[in-house]
C-alpha cells in the first residue's frame, strides 16, 4: 500500500488504544472489541461513533498487514525525527530543494517516500491506485449462513456484490476494485466491508472455523440411555438425526452439509429433566435409583 496523508496525521496505534509493540493478535482483538462498540447499528444517528468506527476500520487496515505496518512505522519514525512531511515547513527532498506549506497539493505520498523505501523519486507520474473505501452493513442470519447478492450504496454510488456463504458476525471482506477509482488508468481500490450477523433466536454458529450452523435438541433421559430418532430444525426444514445410546448432555453430533449454503450443522444433545412427575413415573424412577441404573458409572464400584 503507498503511504497515505493520514499516516502523518494519525497514530493508528492510539487509535485502537494499543501501544505499538502490539502483536498481530492484540490488534486484531482491540480491533473487535471496538467494532462492537462502534458499530453504526449499534449507534443509529451518531455521527461522532460513525467517524470514530471508520478510524477503527482505517486503523486495522494499515495494522493488520505486517508489510503495511511496517512501511507506516518507518513513516512515523521519519516523521518525528523531521522528515520530509506533505504541507510542513521545512520538509527537505532529494537534490536540496524543499517542500513548504501546500507545496505537493495532491502530490502522490508514494512518489515523496519511494526513496525511504528503495524506490527514490519517479520522474514521471504513473497510473495510481484508487484509494480502499470502507462500509458496513447488517445481515439476517440466514443470509449470512447461505450467502446473498445485494447492492449497496458507496460514496453515492450503487455497488452490486455478492456476500459469500459462511460470513460471520465481525467478519471484513475485501471487494477487489469496488472502491474509488484510480487516477491516470490505475485500477480502482478495494471496498472494505464490516459485516454485522443478526442472532436467530434458535440457531448459533460453531464448528471448528466458527462458521457452521449449532442447534440443541432436547431429548429424555430415556431416549439418551437407549437412543433415539429426533427431528432437528434446520434453516431449510428438518433432518432426521440418530442420537446414540448413552448420549450425554453436551454431546455434540455433526451432519453434514445440512447447516444451510454446504456448512455443517451441529447438534447439541440436551436431556430435559421434567419438573412434574405422576405417582407411576415417580415409582418407577425410584426402581430406577434402587438398581443403581441412575449412578454414573465412574462412581460405581
């Protein structure tokens, strides 16, 4: 990525509430906990939470990429040591002359600093890449989970894309050349979209990568001793699924590709204990306790 006005401006690291020998995985973690906070659904009409979410999201995006933040660390570093800065008094280049205020007006960054990084000053300015835009927007469960063509609104414009299946709550996708355009033929930038899942009030996600689709089930203590059939609920409808004998509470049964948009679905085994009995229940469950069939079995002698 070329190096950006804001980089002099801005102290990305502050701006996550970080100190800068964060690690990849302390970024990413003040990055989500923020966005939590931040998020525009979560703060409907605030302007002061919207421009804070795109610092946010313009912090982890210079962050998150190790070549990336450490071309912004060697700006930052030139920066306060005196360095060439865009608008600043005094800012000296290469071949002795210096830059002043406005100066470089809508000089590109890169061109200035190719030298700091082994490129030196291009003669000549080429084609140059759109800048990245960020958004957001809000999903339906189930359209995260299978996946959805929409249009959104960028910058006033209409951008039709297609979210793919699996999306989680939290999650930024990369739209290659859906941000601004680029300058003297250069390719358009990327959009940058923080996706917000809505919770279903039955249905969670799991699964080894966090991406499939988790239900419980209820069974009987019988049902779970013996085995049994149960229908399960599923986004599409139901499935029949085989609880094994001597199931636990807690027991997690995969099937595949019934989760919706080819994710798994995983079942959690669940034994509902009444809270009412009749006296025939009551009797038999005291059999049950006097042959020592209610006993764990790591408890048995």
């Amino acid at each position: 990525m070329a190096p950006q006005q804001d980089w002099f401006d801005t102290d990305f690291y502050a701006v996550l509430g970080i100190a800068p020998s964060a690690s990849d995985a302390e970024i990413k973690k003040a990055y989500k906990a923020l966005l939590r906070d931040l998020h525009p659904d979560r703060n409907p009409g605030d302007a002061a939470a919207e421009d804070r979410f795109k610092k946010v999201s313009r912090a982890k995006e210079v962050l998150a990429d190790p070549a990336t933040r450490k071309e912004y660390d060697e700006v930052r570093r030139l920066a306060r040591a005196g360095g060439p800065r865009p608008g600043g008094p005094g800012a000296r280049g290469q071949g002795g002359f210096t830059f002043g205020p406005g100066d470089l007006g809508d000089a590109d960054l890169g061109d200035l600093l190719g030298g700091f990084f082994g490129g030196g000053f291009r003669g000549q300015r080429g084609p140059r890449p759109g800048r990245d835009v960020h958004a957001s927007m809000t999903l339906e469960f189930a359209d995260a989970v299978r996946g959805i063509e929409t249009t959104l609104t960028v910058g006033g414009r209409q951008v039709r894309t297609r979210i793919p299946a699996g999306v989680v709550d939290g999650q930024s996708i990369r739209l290659a050349g859906r941000g601004e355009p680029g300058g003297d033929g250069g390719p358009a930038g990327d959009l940058l979209l923080e996706v917000a899942v809505r919770p279903h009030p039955r249905f969670g996600r799991g699964g080894p990568k966090g991406r499939d689709v988790t239900v419980t089930v209820p069974v009987t203590y019988p049902q779970a001793v013996l085995g049994t059939d149960v229908d399960v609920p599923t986004l599409d409808g139901s499935v029949r699924v085989r609880v094994p004998a001597g199931s636990r509470p807690g027991r997690s049964l995969r099937v595949r590709g019934k989760g919706g948009g080819g994710l798994d679905l995983y079942v959690t085994v669940d034994i509902a204990v009444p809270t009412r009995v009749d006296d025939e229940e009551r009797a038999l469950l005291e059999r049950l306790a006097e042959l020592d069939a209610l006993r764990p079995e790591e408890d048995r002698p």
